[in-house]
C-alpha cells in the first residue's frame, strides 16, 4: 500500500493528513507544513492555492480518531484575539527594494548612530531620551510599511563589534516587520521599536566580563546577568517613560510560554502579548548573531529551530506569523544554489517566498566573481546549460570566508 499518493484537491475529505503541495508552503497561507484536514473549510483553503496535493495516508485518521484529536487540540486563536481594543489592517508593499533601500540605509543609519549616543549615555548615568529615541526610529518605521526588506538586509548586515547596541538595532527592526505581519497600527509599531531598542538596556548595569564570557557562569553569576531585566525596569521608570507596552517588553522579554522563563514564570496568556514579541524577536536575533560564547545560524535553522520551539517558549500564532514576515531566506541571507554558486538573499517576494532576489558572491568553484551578479530567481529558472536554478542549501553566515559586513550596493 503506497504511502503518500497524489490527490487533486476536488477529491480532498476530511481526515486527510496533507504532507505536501504542489508548490512551496511560504507560497501559501499554510504555515503549518503537513496538517491533517480537520473541516471543509480546510479543504476550500486548499483548494483556492492548489490543484492537487500529497496525502499521507498513514497518517490520515478516520472519523472517531479525528473527533478526538479535536477535542484534545487547542484551535489556533485569530490574530485579533491578542489585540482586541485595536484594529488590524493589512500593509501593502508600497515601494520596490531598490527604490527603498537609499531610504532605509539612511534611516538605519541615523538609528545606529542614535543608539550609539544613547546606550552610551545612559551608561555614564544619564536618562533615556524618549523623544530622541522615538525621533530615530519613526524613519525605520515609515521604511518597514513600504516595504521591509531594504531594513531587514541591513538587520541582518548590522556590526558585531558591539553587540549590545546592535542586537537593539537588529530586534527593533523585527519586531516592527512583525507588528507590519500582524497589521498593527503605526503607533504599535513605534511601541515596538522602542521596546526592542531597550528591552535590553539593562545589560549597561551588568558587569561586561560576565556578558562577554565564553565559559560556562556559575549560578550566582547568571543571576547577576538574569537581573538585567530588573536593572531595565528600573532605569525606564527613572526616565519617566509609562508606555505600559514598552515596560511590558523590558520586564517580560525573558518569560516562556510554558512558564519556564524568568523573572517571574510567567505563561501563555499570563504574558503580556508585546513582551511575547520581545521574545521571539530577541530570540531570534541571538541565535542568527555572532555572541562571545557561540557563531550566529543561518536564518533558515533558526526558522526550523522557532518552529520546533512554539507552543513551548513561544505562541505558535506568533512564531508563525513572524515566520511568514520574514520568510526562510530573509534579506541578508547567505545561500547555496543548485549552480553551486553562493549568493546572498536581496529581497524576497511575499507570495514567492523560495524565489527572491539574489545577489551571486562566488562563483560554481567558490571563488570570488569580478562583479556581483544579479538574479532573480522568479524570472531567471534555469541556468545558461538550462539545469534548474534553486536555492539547495542556507549557509553559515561567514561561509567561505565572506564577511557580510562588508557587502556594498
């Protein structure tokens, strides 16, 4: 008996288990990449996008099974469930990556540069200049609504000389691109851009060798480092700041989903739904970032790895739509194709998220090109000996030797 066999989506019924498509998942709604069809309503979804799919039979269930399963799942909660005194809408593209990107590099730019001035500031006892700091991150902010790839390329190219400040820069700039997925309003997204540039702010009262060791801390330790989120509370309120969402991000940032965070052990609805985006953005940022104590991962295991982690650290609603923000190769990701050339991910479409824009670094033989070349892999399928052009494979950020920081366009 086979196990997998290909249906034409008329003929789908329910308790079907979907195990694939007849194209890419990120070129659907279907974040959940394999699913059993609870409803008709599954079915019409499917069939909207696709002409035929791949059932698993084995793992398709019978009537009784499945009314089980039912009853035992949890139902995934509209996005409008977590934000019920706002009103949610949806953000076109407005601008093309190349016409954006000018206006983002010198919107990231000055942010940068602010968050420099101010981190270092507050580290010498000043307070925190919230009209500064809401001043710098309006242009990031305008720039996400057009179009978020320009701002996610230079997150994801920002220096690792500092981390702390950049990884301020590199979770503000996501977690906005995660409030434009949600469809917030503009003053949410300054909410966020704000919480992220600070939520960590209170690492400047945190002793350096301890943030920058690359040896295991010993339990009195780590809580010095846990207490930066106090410190973080503490050095906001000093400042006067009573944007209760923003407070929420710096107090929360570090509490999981399963209650298995900290300071307080918070879980699932019990945190606030902006520190649940601190944390996935945080989290995120860490792990695709070069730290003192481990390299950065290529944006596409990180994805898998918060996809694994949902429903346990995470809010799987949120992790899957800041999946879907950003994609599997966001801007600034450095792939293989099936060429065996490497390139680095320009931007992306959002209805064809495995075919974006690339720009080719090395050659089939790894070795530098002359000059950068521009592909885009939805118009450009096949190579000149007419050998499929894919993306097979993500890369480690420093792969080769190539030092993504120092990329122009």
């Amino acid at each position: 008996m086979l196990e997998v066999v290909k249906v034409p989506a008329i003929d789908l019924e329910v308790g079907m288990y979907v195990s694939s498509l007849d194209r890419p998942w990120l070129e659907t709604p279907f974040v959940l990449q394999g699913f059993v069809l609870e409803t008709r309503g599954d079915i019409e979804r499917l069939q909207r996008y696709c002409q035929y799919v791949y059932v698993d039979t084995l793992k398709s269930v019978q009537a009784p099974v499945l009314a089980k399963r039912r009853a035992n799942s949890r139902p995934r909660r509209p996005t409008q469930d977590f934000f019920p005194k706002r009103t949610l809408s949806k953000y076109e593209d407005k601008s093309s990556w190349t016409d954006e990107y000018p206006r983002a590099q010198k919107a990231v730019e000055v942010l940068s540069t602010e968050i420099d001035e101010m981190f270092d500031g507050v580290a010498d006892g000043a307070a925190i200049d919230m009209v500064k700091a809401k001043k710098s991150v309006d242009p990031m902010i305008e720039s996400i609504t057009r179009n978020p790839d320009a701002c996610i390329w230079l997150a994801r190219m920002k220096q690792e000389d500092h981390y702390t400040y950049q990884h301020s820069l590199g979770a503000s700039i996501w977690a906005v691109a995660l409030g434009r997925q949600l469809g917030l309003p503009k003053a949410d997204l300054r909410t966020l851009a704000i919480g992220g540039l600070l939520f960590d702010v209170g690492k400047l009262r945190v002793d350096k060798a301890l943030l920058n060791a690359t040896r295991p801390l010993t339990e009195e330790e780590f809580q010095q480092v846990r207490d930066h989120v106090r410190h973080g509370v503490e050095m906001i309120q000093d400042s006067g700041i009573i944007n209760q969402d923003v407070i929420d991000m710096i107090a929360h940032h570090h509490e999981r989903h399963d209650g298995s965070g900290y300071p307080q052990g918070l879980r699932g609805d019990g945190i606030p739904v902006f520190a649940r985006i601190a944390a996935i953005v945080d989290c995120y940022d860490a792990i695709t970032s070069n730290r003192s104590y481990a390299r950065g991962i290529p944006p596409a295991r990180a994805i898998k790895l918060l996809y694994e982690w949902k429903d346990c650290d995470f809010q799987a609603e949120l992790v899957e739509e800041f999946i879907q923000a950003i994609g599997i190769y966001p801007a600034g990701s450095l792939v293989e194709l099936s060429s065996g050339e490497v390139a680095v991910v320009i931007a992306e479409y959002r209805t064809r998220r495995l075919r974006p824009k690339v720009l080719v670094l090395l050659d089939a033989d790894k070795a530098p090109m002359d000059t950068f070349k521009m592909v885009d892999l939805l118009t450009e399928t096949h190579t000149e000996d007419r050998v499929a052009l894919d993306i097979v494979n993500s890369l480690e950020p420093d792969a080769y030797g190539i030092d993504m920081t120092a990329i122009q366009l």
